[in-house]
C-alpha cells in the first residue's frame, strides 16, 4: 500500500488495510505515512516508494492510499523510469480522483488497472460499502461484475477499451508527455467540486486538444457537489451540450467516483455496453497473478 499524492490518516490507513488483509497479504509502505505539506512526502521518496513496490516480485497489485494532488508532478519527474518498470514488472494499481494520472501512465503500458476505492475510504464502511470491496477484489481477480449506468437520448450499443477517471486531472495532462488519448474508448467520467462551468472549461479543453477524437461512448460516474451557480445551468446540461454533439452515446449515474458507491472499473480491458446502459468487461487479466490472498 503506498501514499503517491496527498498525505492520509495513518489510522484510516490501518483500518483500510485491515479490511484489505480479509481477503490478501498486506503491506504497507513505511513511506506511506510520510507528510510534506499537501503531499505526502517529496517528489523523489513517493516515486521510490513506487519503484520498490513495482520491482518487488513479491507484490501483485498496488493499492494508494488517497487521492488529493501530486500524481502528475511523480509522472514529471520519474514518468519514464517508472514506465520501464512497469512494463518489465507488469502489475495493477487500484485508485482513483488523482490516481488518474497514473492510469493514464499504466493504459499507455498496455497494463490494466482498476479505478477503485482508496485504502483510506475503505477504513469506513460508510464509505465503501462491502459490496464495493468484495466488487474490488472481484475485479482484481478477473470476475468483473457490470456496471449500471442510464442512456440518454440517442445512446446505442457499442464497444471499446475503457479509459477515463477523474476530469479535472485528464485535463491537467493535455499538453503533457502523458495526455491522455480516447481513440477506440469507452470513456469513464467522475468529479468532485466543480462548478459546472469548470466542468465545461475542462471538457471544452480535452474536445479542443483532440483528446477525445474517435471515442466510441461516454460513461458518466458521480459529479459530487457540483451544483449549479448562479446561472442556474448544471452538470447534466454541459455534459448533453459538450459531449453529445461529439456523436458518440452518452450513458449516465452510472455509481462510481466520489460519491456513495464507486464500483470498480477495469481501465485498458475491452469492455461492452448495451443499449440500455449496462457496461461489461472483458475479464482476461494482462499481469501475471491476481494479488497473494491470506491462508
């Protein structure tokens, strides 16, 4: 388990892992509890917590402890060298919210991941519910189970390789080494407080880099408290006008991101979704082993 953006609640920490070690071996990176202001260590110690944790054969998946900030400036400094031991030590990371990042990395490793909940959510039950962490290991052990979502006016069958996670962070990669690309994607959406013009801003940014050209479909998770401003225009209006004229289905509440449920999502498996918005993943795993599970 590994702290790569911000600092966590050592407690939270431990009440996660415990939850974890139900089902796995657990271990937790001393480096996990570190703290440098809204990160939780320097740049150099996070990227060597990864690297170990990577070259270490006897780790099958990599879970982080939250999300906050820091993912990218990892990627700024040590993209290429972590890209290398991936590749060479193929292995999931389960995350979301600034995990993105890095899922974007492991996508153009042609390594699957999961978009999943944090090792500090999980310390709270309120937080993620069993069936969300018995989702997760499913997942992890190549059983997906479908996600629900609801089409939109016009939304139709198809397929591809899913791709996504947090907006705002898919937005702070265009113009990077790392930007993400959507060609041939089922594409996963989710964000937490912004203003619906945000939300535009950012869509508006990743429509103009190109970023979403050749997409097959639009999956759209929880926006948590991403009310409407004065203006009175919502979420729900950007994403019919910024996404819709795209011509690609757009299907929506589907349960995952930072609100109540965040079901776990397959990122860089081929997934289906039918017509009535029920996504399927294609539950080959593309890493040697499911993770170490207890006696």
């Amino acid at each position: 388990m590994l702290s790569l953006s911000g600092p966590s609640d050592p407690d939270a920490i431990a009440r996660g892992a415990e939850r974890i070690a139900s089902r796995y071996r657990v271990s937790i990176d001393p480096r996990a509890r570190g703290r440098a202001g809204f990160l939780a260590g320097d740049d150099d110690q996070r990227a060597a917590s990864l690297m170990d944790a990577l070259e270490d054969s006897s780790v099958s998946a990599l879970f982080c402890a939250r999300g906050g900030y820091g993912a990218t400036r990892v990627l700024e400094r040590h993209g290429a060298k972590i890209a290398d031991a991936l590749c060479a030590n193929p292995k999931p990371i389960v995350g979301f919210s600034d995990t993105t990042a890095l899922h974007v990395l492991w996508q153009r490793c042609g390594v699957r991941s999961i978009h999943g909940p944090m090792v500090a959510r999980m310390g709270s039950s309120d937080l993620v519910s069993d069936a969300d962490l018995h989702a997760l290991f499913a997942a992890l052990e190549g059983h997906t189970h479908p996600l629900r979502s609801e089409p939109t006016r016009g939304a139709s069958a198809c397929d591809g390789v899913a791709r996504g996670g947090n907006l705002a962070v898919l937005a702070s990669l265009v113009g990077t080494p790392f930007a993400p690309s959507f060609a041939g994607a089922i594409v996963f959406l989710e964000d937490v407080g912004e203003r619906p013009y945000r939300v535009d801003r950012m869509l508006t940014q990743l429509r103009a880099a190109g970023c979403f050209d050749g997409a097959r479909a639009f999956v759209i998770g929880e926006f948590v408290d991403c009310a409407p401003g004065p203006d009175g225009v919502s979420v729900e209006q950007v994403i019919e006008e910024r996404l819709g004229s795209l011509g690609a289905p757009v299907f929506v509440r589907a349960p995952f991101g930072h609100g109540a449920s965040c079901a776990p999502i397959a990122l860089g498996a081929n997934a289906s979704i039918d017509a009535h918005g029920t996504v399927r993943f294609d539950p080959e795993l593309c890493y040697d082993a499911a993770p170490r599970r207890t006696p």
